[in-house]
C-alpha cells in the first residue's frame, strides 16, 4: 500500500484497510435485493480498482466503473456515499 496523506473529507477506497485516495467509483446492485435503476458504490484506489471489479463481477454486481472526477461532475455533482 502506498503512503499517501488523506484529508478527513478526502474519499478513501473501500478495500479493506486502505487508507489511500479513492480515484475511482465502481456502481453496483445486487439484483435479489436492489430494484434494476439502484446503484450502490465502492471507491477504489488503483491498486485495488481491478481486485474490486473483480469480487463485484464475479457476483454479477457490477454495474459500471468510472473516474471520481467524472462521477462527482455528473448528474447532482454530489460525491458517492460509501457502501
């Protein structure tokens, strides 16, 4: 894991213990419990963005993957609440 400073208001990805800047978002749903339109979202790190996909994908649950940037300018412009 790299050693990088992260604000208190700073995303941090989801992967277990990793405390690093989260610079992608990765949208998913669980179709046996969420409704088709609900997405949920995981942050990820770059070292962690394949290893999630990949947990997510495997289940089905993947949705989409995009950059924070791009997530946060899109529609409501609000930043992803961790899942």
């Amino acid at each position: 894991m790299r050693d990088e400073a992260v604000s208190d208001e700073t995303p941090i990805c989801s992967a277990k213990a990793c405390r690093v800047a989260a610079v992608w978002v990765l949208a998913w749903n669980n179709p046996k419990i969420h409704t088709p339109e609900r997405r949920k979202t995981w942050l990820a790190c770059e070292e962690h963005r394949e290893h999630l996909s990949q947990f997510l994908g495997v289940r089905g649950f993947l949705k989409d993957v995009v950059p924070l940037t791009e997530w946060e300018a899109g529609p409501g412009s609000s930043a992803p609440e961790r899942s």
